[in-house]
C-alpha cells in the first residue's frame, strides 16, 4: 500500500493539523511594523513653528496639556485644529475638560508680540489661570 500525499481515498477521515502556522502572522506583523515606522514621524503633530529659544528646565506635565499655536502669520490652532479669533473662547472651553488645565501656548518666533499677548489674553478671558509659553531648549 503506498502512502498518497494531497489526496485521500474514500471513507478516510482528515485529520486535524495541531499546528499553527506563523507564516500569516509575522507576515501581518511585518505590514503593521512599516506602517507604524512611516507614520510615526507623521504624528508629532502639531503645527509646524520656528519656535525661539530660551535656556529653562523642560516643564515636566501629568497629563497631555492643551496646547494652542500661533503660525508665523498669526493664526490660531486649538491642538492642531485651525479657529477664528471670534470661535476661540468658545472651543478652547470644549476642548478643555476644566478651567483647571494647563494651557500651552507656542507661538512662532517671527511674530509681533502683541499678537501673543492677544491669544493669552483671551485665554485668559476664557477662564483658564494656568498657562506656559513653550519655547525650545537653547544650547
């Protein structure tokens, strides 16, 4: 009787595979970890500012702080999400849980410094007494 392999004659049972196979899986996790390293750069978020530099101790947080930006051209975003001056008391309140949040407020370091006292002052306005202006780390 020769053995037959791939096929199976009538009335045999297949047996089951007590294997597992991990070809499928490292393949999976192969795609995940590329799609993770090309994203990763993608998702330091943020609007993209020339920041000016200060020699301070790095500011150590709890949580993640709510964190408004002023561009070089004066705009304002709330956490990445672009507002009108009229709007920004307004979603600054909803994105904060409290008015006992921290508020970041990083404003590029072309711009005129009344427009930054404007953002934290209606900052101010809006309720919230706890605020740090961000700068990067002097060399």
């Amino acid at each position: 009787m020769a053995l037959q392999t791939g096929r199976r004659r009538r009335g045999q049972k297949r047996v089951p595979m007590n294997e597992i196979n991990m070809t499928p899986f490292i393949d999976v996790m192969l795609v995940l970890l590329v799609i993770f390293m090309v994203t990763a750069p993608l998702m330091s978020g943020g609007v993209p500012l020339d920041l000016p530099k200060a020699n301070s101790a790095p500011i150590q947080f709890d949580s993640k702080p709510l964190t408004v930006e002023i561009n070089a051209s004066g705009q304002v975003f709330i956490n990445g999400d672009a507002t009108t001056d009229a709007d920004f008391p307004d979603k600054l309140k909803a994105a904060a849980g409290s008015s006992e949040e921290v508020v970041v407020v990083r404003g590029d370091k072309t711009l005129n410094y009344e427009r930054v006292m404007q953002v934290v002052a209606a900052v101010n306005r809006a309720g919230f007494r706890k605020l740090s202006l961000l700068s990067e780390q002097s060399k």
